[in-house]
C-alpha cells in the first residue's frame, strides 16, 4: 500500500505521496523535532497527518546529520533569519531552488490526489432531505489526539462522531442570519472567494487582509446591525450548543464558545491570498488547539443557491459528504476522527456560521454584544 502525508501548512493541510525508500528518511527527520504521526486510512492509501511544515522537515532533515536537537533548533533559526536577508550565497540557493520545487511539487500532487477523492465520495444527507426531529447521528471512535489535552470531565470527547439536523434553525432564522452576514460582507470582502466577519472579534475580510469593523466603523456600525441581529445570533448558538451537548452527553454548561467562531461567504472567484484557499483537508483539534465540538450552520442551499461547497469527510472506505441546506446544522467531534474539507464554489455564493466550542474555560469567548 502506497504512503501518503498530510502536511501542516499555515492554511490546513496538504497531501503528498512519498516515493519508496522516502519514508524512512522522513520519519528520522519528523523525529529529530518530536512530530506525532496521526495515522488513518482512506480505499487507496495508508495516511497520515503531520503536525509541521514539509519545507521544514526538509530542512530539519539535511541539519539532522551529526547534530543535537537544540544544535539543529539554532541553525534552523539562524537560516530563517539570513533567507529574509537581501542576499542568498551558496547552499541558501540550493535551498530556495529546493523549496521551490517541493512546492510545485506538492501543488501537483494534490490536484492528482483530490481527484481521486471524487470516485470515493458518498452522500451522508443530501440538500432534499430534512432531517427532523432528532438529529441523524454518525458515531466514530475517538482518535487519541485529546490525551494531548487536559481532560475535562463532562465536556472532553467520550463518544465521537459527526451528526445533522434541519430542525434546530428555521429557514426564516437562517436568511436573517444571512441577511446580516450580507450587510456586514458588503462594507469590505476578501479580493479572493473567500470573506469572514466574526461578530465576536470584529474580524471582516477587507482586500487581502482584515480590519477590525468594530474600530473601522466606530458610531456608525449602529447603522448596519441592531440589536435583534445580535439577539438572533446568541438564541441561535445556545440552541446549537445545547443539541451538540445532548447528542454528544455532555453537560452544556462546561462547554464554552470558542474562537474563531464565524461568518463565511465563499464563490468561484480565483483565490488571491493563502486566507482565500478554504479547501484544504485538515483536522479542527490540530489546527486551532481548542476546538473540541465544531458545528457548521448553512444559510444557503446546495444546488440552488450555488454548486460545489459540500462539507466533505475523509474517511477510511470512502469520503461522506454533507450537501447545505439553509438552516441545516451539522456537528461533530473536532479530532483526526473527523479530517474533513469543503469542496470548492464552481458557481454562487455559499454562507454559513462556523460556531465552536471548547472545553477549555481558559479559551472562552463571550457573546458578541453591539458595540
């Protein structure tokens, strides 16, 4: 059976087929910085995610030869601060050339990869069906990634898995839930097809960076939400949070919103920055260290509204995938159980409100309330 990795970029993760006889030389590499190997499987390969950067592993794996750990930290420090410098002598080109390579590289292999996804691909609820009154639940044992973690006895992941329901969120909720990501969306938007406003840090996507509405639009943002948004959005959460704790068994007042919890309006546009590049397979735990519960919920309908935009999990026998429904939520355990993607926006616009939660009181977020 062919290997294949998951490498941690700043944007997720990206796949890469190692060639025979590479493995070893990356796990000496991965070990000298005390990588943990997330294995799993999907049909065709034995897989496995890795927290850090390939680039670095790399360069970790060329220092490693006849040095210590903290020998290899120090010149790996010292090589990123002269690859910032104006020159780059001798082996420092080698290495760009390298890296450069390793990037082309990478890009093709995953274009390669994704499109085997596609012959894999079940359908776990479709944009037709409404799942009501109980949510539909898929259990799946826990991956070990939260023994890395404090325990939190009544919250911490006992029973795993991912769920969905149409009934929590009426359709009349969700347009104007959508109505304000539309307002807030429409003062600034991401150059690329992706744009976020989090109500709770102020975050909105402007260009190809982000602002701060909040302090962008000081005594004026009174103009663009009122205080039943607001409203709206904290009801909305707490139902939200209180499905996910009975579904999972969980005591809901040990879990906490955490971030980034968050609008996304997603389309077809060509992506500008790594930020707009919303695609990439990865692990919630992994990624933002809190989550311990992710739900996503859909103000727009697959099909319809746009196409492609399915949530997609990567699982052992076959990717399961999760069409949106406006007002449909979906849930699930934020460990390596659970690596998932969204496909990408061929055409339309795709909202929907990533709501997290954790739980870490140390990583509690409160309420957005109009400032």
């Amino acid at each position: 059976m062919k290997k294949q990795f998951l490498f941690r970029e700043a944007n997720g993760w990206t796949e890469i087929l190692l060639k025979p006889g590479s493995e070893r030389d990356f796990r000496q590499a991965s070990q000298v910085v005390g990588v943990v190997l997330y294995p799993y499987k999907t049909v065709k390969y034995e897989c496995y995610a890795v927290g850090i950067y390939f680039q670095m592993a790399l360069l970790r794996q060329r220092t490693a030869q006849g040095s210590n750990a903290a020998e290899i930290e120090k010149k790996i420090k010292r090589g990123n601060a002269l690859r910032q410098g104006s020159a780059w002598r001798g082996s420092r080109a080698t290495a760009a050339l390298l890296l450069v390579t390793v990037s082309v590289f990478v890009a093709a292999l995953w274009l390669y990869v994704t499109s085997l996804d596609s012959d894999v691909t079940e359908t776990l609820v479709s944009q037709a069906e409404f799942v009501s009154p109980q949510p539909r639940v898929y259990n799946i044992q826990c991956s070990e990634d939260y023994n890395n973690y404090k325990r939190y006895p009544g919250c911490t992941p006992q029973k795993c898995g991912r769920a969905v329901i149409d009934a929590v969120v009426s359709r009349e909720e969700a347009q104007s839930l959508k109505r304000l990501a539309e307002r807030g969306l429409a003062l600034a938007g991401s150059e690329g097809g992706a744009s976020i406003l989090d109500l709770h840090s102020g975050a909105l996507s402007m260009g190809r960076q982000f602002v701060n509405i909040y302090r962008y639009f000081g005594d004026h943002i009174g103009d663009v939400f009122t205080e039943e948004d607001f409203q709206l959005y904290r009801a909305v959460r707490g139902r939200i949070q209180a499905v996910i704790a009975d579904t999972f068994g969980l005591d809901p007042k040990l879990m906490y919103l955490t971030k980034p919890t968050f609008f996304s309006r997603i389309n077809s546009t060509t992506a500008k920055t790594q930020h707009d590049e919303y695609w990439h397979p990865h692990i919630d735990k992994v990624t933002y260290g809190s989550f311990d519960y992710t739900s996503l919920l859909y103000l727009s309908d697959y099909g319809s509204d746009f196409s492609g935009g399915r949530f997609i999990f990567m699982d052992q026998d076959s990717n399961s995938t999760v069409e949106p429904r406006a007002g449909r939520v979906s849930f699930f355990s934020s460990g390596s159980e659970n690596i998932h993607r969204v496909e990408k926006v061929t055409w339309g616009t795709r909202y929907a409100i990533t709501v997290s939660f954790t739980c870490d009181p140390e990583y509690a977020i409160s309420d957005p309330a109009l400032h």
